[in-house]
C-alpha cells in the first residue's frame, strides 16, 4: 500500500510539471497581447522581459499555496488516503482540460478549473464517505468549506464584471486625455500617466504582493505594509518626474516603457497568482506524503490529514523551479502563440477578417447597444459630442497601423497592463484566487469597446467571440466539477488499476490533442499566409503574384478534387468521397478568406495601383465561384451515396470516366499557363473548354433517353443531371478565371508593372 501511495506522489509530482508546460500555454495570453499586439518592443525582448517578471514572480506565490489546502474543504475531516485520491484526480482532470482548451485555441481560466476541481473531486470523496457513515447530505458542510467556496467563486465571477467596467471607464477616459494622435499629448500627459501607472503597479504588485513573498522576513513585510502610502507617493512622484526628465533628455518613448514594465509586472502577477493552480495540489500532495511517513501510523484510512490546515511556506527553490519551467514552456509552447491570436483577434483596432461566426445573442446585445449608443448621442450637448468625436478621430492611427501592421496602439496597450496588473495584484494581496485570464481578457474587450474597436462592421463577430469565450469558462467550470467528481470515484474504486488505466488515457489524449492542434496550426498557418502581405510594399506587382500563387494552388486543388469526386461517385466509395468534400469545404474557406479579405488589401495599395485592384477583385470572383462548383458536385454525391441509391449503371460510369479524364487534360493546361504566366496560347484551353460543353450536352441527351426506356430512376437522374450541369459551369468559370488573370497581368504589363521577379510555383 505504501508503494501505491509513493507512485501516486511521483505522479502528481509529473503532472505538475506537465501542468506548469499546459497552464502557462494557456495562460500567456494573459501578459503577451498588450505587447505584442502594440509590437512594443521585439519578439525577443517582450519574451525576455516576461519571462524574468514569471521568474520574479514565483516566489510571491507562497502564501497563495494554501489555497489548495484548505480553500474548499477542510482537510482536518478526510484520511491521508482519501486526500490523495483528490489531488491525483485534480491534476489528472485539470491537465486534460487545460489542453483540450489550447488545442481549439480558447483562452480558459486555470483558477476556475484548479477550484471546480477540488470541488468535485472533494464532493465525490464527502459523498463516499457520507454513504459509508450512514449519514445524511446534510453532513456535506464537514467536509466542504462552502463559505471559502463561495467567497472564490463569487470573487471570479465578480473580477468578469469589474474588469470590464474599469477597463473600459480608465480606457476612455486615457483616450480623452491622449486621443489616437498621442504623439502631439504624450509630452504633456505622458510623464503624469507613466507616474499613475507604475506606481500603481508598485503599489499592488510590491506592497501588497510583499504577503506572500518567501524571501522576505516578517518585519521587511510589516515596514512596507506599515509605509504603503508613503511609497505609493514617493513612487508617484519619483516616477513622474523621473520619466520627465528621460522624455526631455534622451527622447523616451514613455507608453513603450509602460507596456514593457506592465509586461514584466503582469508576467510576474500571473506567476503569484496562478502557480498555485499547477503545483499547489502535487505540493500539497507531496507534504501529505511527509506527514504520513513521519506518523508512524501503518493504516492510510487512519491518518487524518489536519496537518494542511496549518499555515506553509513554501521553500523559495521550488518555486523557483517551476518559474524556470514556465519560462521554457513560454519560450517553446506553439498552443501559447494558437490562444494568443484568439484575444488579439477580438480586440483588434480594425474590421478584417474575423474569426467567429455572428449568433442570434450576438446580434441581439448589438442592436441593444445601437439603440442604447442613439439615445446617449442625442442627450449629449453637441459641442461635448464634437470634443469627444476629435479625440477618437483614427486618421493619424490608420496610417501607423498601415505602416507598422498593428492590432492596436501602445496608449491602449498600456491600459490593458496597468488595469489588470492592478486588480490581479489585489486579488492575490487578498488571498483570493483572481482569474488572470478573466482580468485580463475582460479587461481588453473593455478597452476595445472603449476605443470604437467595435463598429458596425464587425461588432457582431466580436461580440459573439466574447459570448464563445465567456460561454467556454462555464463549460470549464461544468467539465471541471464533472470530470474531476466522476475520477475520484474511479480511483476509490478502480486503485492502482483504476490510477494506471487513466495515466494511459491522459498520454492518448496529449498525443491526440498535439496532432489536432498541429493539423489546426497548419490550417491557421495556411489561411495566413494566403492573404498576408506584411512586410512587403502593397503594390500592383505583389498583389499580382499573391493573386497568382492563388490561382495556381486552388486549380490545381480543384483538379485532384474533381476528379476524386466523379472517381468516389463511379466506384461508390463513400470513404472516397467523405474525404474529398471535408477538403473541398477547406478550399471553399481558403477562398472565401481571400475574398473577405479585398478590402484590406485595396486599402493597403499604393495610390498609383488603385486601378489594378479591379482586377484583383475580379480573379477573386472567380476562384469563389469554381470552389463553389466543386461543393454542388461533391455534396450532392455524398448525399447520394450514403442513402445508399442505386449504383451508376455501366454506360453512366463509363461516360464520366471518359469525361473526368478530358476535363483533368483541360486543367493541366490551364494550370500550366498560369505557371509560366504565358497567355498567348489562351485559344488552346478555350476550344477544349468548347469540346467538354459539347459532350455534357450530349451525355445530358444520352441521360434523357434513359429516362425515356426507365433505364434508371429519378435519384439516379437527378444526381447524374446535377453532376453535368455543375461540371459545364467548372468549365465556365475557370475559363473566365483565366481570363480574368490574363487581363490582370496584361494591365500591369502596360502600366508600367511588368513583373521582374516571378512567384515560386510549386
């Protein structure tokens, strides 16, 4: 028995390693986008500068520690033995979901997760032992430390809440002061609010944080607790004057200093608030462990565990080890980068394309807002209308974003650090384990609102991937409880059986959520890459070959897909034919994204490449509608085929097989004239194109006449019909695709654009 206990430690001890790697994938988020969406400083440096506030941060975490000893049950009421069936069914449960919430790229909260889950795993213990006892659920509140709970729990609700209503008031309150032409006020107001924010900073982050500190003594706490206000003032004024003086002398960019110190104390928040969440229980664990050992006491039911109840402090070089591993994880975690897009997507300064979907809830909250943003309008005084509308003008912002590519500007971005930085700190001073992700996600759908980030044009995308989000929290919260309840029992009942039989669950579903998130990535990846034009001048030239390189991918996609499609329709594979339609549905979003995405791109051509943008817009018309005719070809046959309808009958087979083969030989020279960008020969194409209608009418007559002898039935008819009809307007459109690119490369050739330097085809 023993030995089952010691392997349970080594587990959990394994697992909150593996737990730090999927929390802080998760949990980056939380101190990267203000950065990185802001492009403060380099890649490099932002990932310098946080992972030393991670590293700084960690020994704040001590007092954080007791969290996951007594915050939601009391353990003075449960045996070494049924202690470690809850903490091993924990992290089991919190690694699973952490990483099922990276894969699909959704920012989650590790506090909500770590809470539920002592929450369920302690409720399937209490139960067991409450059914053992005799007695009734009443007894519940024994074990339970619902007041603690509850506190929690409304504390992480309540963050959601305050964090948007102070991100969104400091927000726009700053934006008055400053206005999206920050250049001309930052000299004025710049060293004031750089004064405000890192004195705050200081303040919630070094006083209060001083708590839980393990290498400060008592009296070192006592003597900053006892002179906060006085710190709070010298830091104010200190900073204040001191950013002055480096503005004046050495030309400091003061918002750039903000985010970057906003960065490392939000780092370094993240790090004293949330550690607990990775290695709380496995230390916890751990120390239960000790404290059997050194009982004497053989019988794992016998030893009450009221040891935990006692205050801990944690040694520094433990969490120094796990800071380090955060770092790492930081440093090489892909699933970090998937989850960060996700809240720089939703907070982005400009309409684009957006990664949700609108939803009925989504549409409703708008309209509320429309009609709640009129009345508002009417009731303020024009000229204070006409004040506030000159401080959000975006013209001077729209050209920096042209310029620099970003997703929102450094005034914002240091908002966004120094209100989050400020509540977060609170929350751990207070012993109440805040949701970073929460805060700080909240706290940027604040700022966004505040900014005008939301206008008409993508209000109801953003809103309904907030709604996404927020919905996905009560889902960790559910799963957490859930999955976390169900696991303590297996493990009460399975043992060592039960323990080893979920270790190898846990391992299959890592290497099956790496392989998700890596086919994701690829897609993501993919669909970047097709419309991404950073980094290069926007002229007619680059625009032509990110055209080409378009053209050539999806006909060339188009003809494996078509094909496949008539093959899996002739021969009856349904296999065949459900694989072709899932990949005909990721042409037609690699499509429509490069169609969604016209407008940012004529917004970023030079002046004098205007003109070429219609022909841009065209080629893009095109390449639409021929993925189009791909999916009422494919879909249709797959209906087909799986309401299992008769089999082709043999002269039907053969006429496609015959077809099939021509329209590949039509395809190859399309494509291959669109390869060497040589259009001379366009008549080639154009007469086969000629001969394939030709044959569709005849194959339709042919069908006609079967009908005529009932050779084949009306599901058969309809099937084979739609196959041609769509088939003759593949042929169309591509024809009128690759005169829609001929006449785009022929304009640019006579204007002066003639392409020196050719795309890579392959």
């Amino acid at each position: 028995m023993e030995t089952f206990f010691l392997l349970i430690v080594v587990i959990l001890i394994v697992l909150a390693v593996s737990d730090l790697v999927v929390g802080v994938s998760n949990d980056a988020v939380n101190f990267l986008n203000s950065a990185i969406g802001s492009k403060a400083a380099p890649f490099i440096i932002i990932m310098i500068i946080a992972a030393a506030g991670i590293v700084f941060g960690a020994t704040f975490s001590s007092g954080m520690m007791e969290v996951a000893r007594k915050g939601i049950f009391h353990p003075d009421q449960f045996f070494f033995r049924e202690i470690m069936i809850i903490f091993l069914a924990v992290m089991m449960t919190d690694i699973i979901l952490l990483d099922f919430f990276n894969t699909f790229a959704l920012p989650t909260s590790t506090t909500v997760s770590i809470v539920f889950e002592l929450l369920g795993a302690a409720v399937a213990v209490s139960i067991i032992k409450i059914t053992a006892s005799g007695s009734t659920m009443a007894a519940m509140s024994q074990y339970i430390n619902t007041s603690s709970a509850l506190l929690m729990i409304t504390a992480i609700l309540l963050s959601v809440v305050i964090a948007f209503t102070v991100g969104l008031i400091i927000q726009y309150l700053v934006r008055v002061m400053f206005s999206f032409n920050f250049n001309k006020n930052i000299k004025y107001f710049g060293a004031l609010w750089g004064g405000i924010a890192i004195s705050t900073i200081t303040f919630f982050i070094l006083i209060k944080g001083a708590k839980g500190s393990s290498f400060l003594t008592e009296e070192a706490v006592a003597w900053i607790r006892d002179n906060s206000l006085m710190i709070l003032v010298v830091s104010f004024v200190g900073w204040t004057i001191l950013l002055q003086i480096l503005q004046l002398i050495f030309r400091l960019n003061i918002l750039k200093f903000i985010v970057l110190v906003g960065t490392f104390a939000l780092a370094m928040a993240f790090a004293g608030n949330d550690l607990v969440n990775f290695i709380g229980v496995p230390l916890a664990g751990l120390e239960s462990y000790r404290e059997f050992q050194g009982s004497g006491i053989a019988d794992p039911s016998g030893f009450t565990m009221s040891a935990l109840a006692e205050p801990v402090k944690t040694p520094t070089v433990f969490l120094l080890i796990a800071g380090a591993i955060m770092v790492l994880a930081l440093w090489t975690s892909k699933k970090a980068q998937s989850v960060s897009a996700t809240t720089i997507d939703l907070s982005r300064q400009d309409e684009g394309y957006e990664r949700f979907e609108s939803s009925g809830l989504a549409r409703g909250i708008v309209r509320i807002s429309i009609a709640f943003s009129t009345i508002m309008d009417r009731l303020t005084p024009r000229p204070v209308s006409k004040f506030i509308n000159k401080r959000f003008n975006k013209t001077e912002f729209n050209d920096l974003k042209r310029e620099k590519n970003l997703s929102f500007d450094l005034v914002r971005a240091s908002v966004n650090l120094v209100v989050a930085s400020a509540l977060i700190s609170l929350g751990t001073s207070l012993k109440l384990p805040l949701s970073t992700t929460y805060v700080t996600f909240m706290v940027a759908m604040g700022t966004s609102l505040a900014d005008g980030a939301w206008g008409r044009e993508s209000a109801v995308f953003r809103v309904s991937g907030v709604v996404t989000v927020i919905g996905g929290w009560f889902f960790t919260a559910f799963c957490a409880f859930s999955a976390a309840f169900i696991l303590a029992f297996v493990i009460h009942w399975g043992q060592i059986f039960a323990v080893l039989g979920l270790l190898v669950l846990v391992i299959f579903f890592f290497i099956n959520t790496y392989r998700v998130h890596k086919r994701r990535d690829i897609e993501r990846k993919r669909d970047e890459e097709a419309v991404s034009l950073e980094g290069v001048v926007v002229d007619g030239e680059n625009v032509q070959n990110s055209c080409t390189k378009s053209v050539y991918k999806t006909l060339s996609s188009i003809a494996i897909l078509y094909s496949n499609s008539i093959n899996g329709m002739v021969n009856y594979k349904r296999s065949t034919i459900k694989r072709t339609v899932k990949e005909i549905k990721s042409l037609n979003k690699e499509t429509k994204i490069l169609k969604d995405n016209v407008f940012q791109t004529i917004t970023k051509l030079q002046e004098d490449d205007v003109e070429s943008g219609h022909y841009y817009v065209q080629v893009l018309d095109y390449l639409r509608e021929t993925a189009h005719c791909l999916t009422f070809i494919a879909e249709p046959i797959l209906e087909y085929i799986i309401n299992n309808h008769p089999v082709l009958i043999k002269d039907q087979q053969t006429d496609l097989n015959d077809t099939a083969q021509d329209v590949n030989e039509f395809f190859s020279e399309v494509i291959q004239i669109i390869k060497k960008g040589d259009y001379s020969d366009l008549e080639r194409p154009v007469k086969k194109q000629a001969v394939l209608l030709d044959t569709f009418t005849k194959l339709k007559k042919r069908q006609l006449k079967r009908i005529k002898n009932k050779e084949t039935g009306m599901k058969n008819t309809t099937i084979y019909l739609n196959t041609l009809t769509e088939s003759k307007n593949l042929m169309l459109y591509t024809i009128n695709l690759l005169k829609a690119q001929r006449d785009f490369v022929v304009y640019n050739d006579e204007n002066g654009k003639k392409i020196l330097k050719k795309p890579s085809l392959n």
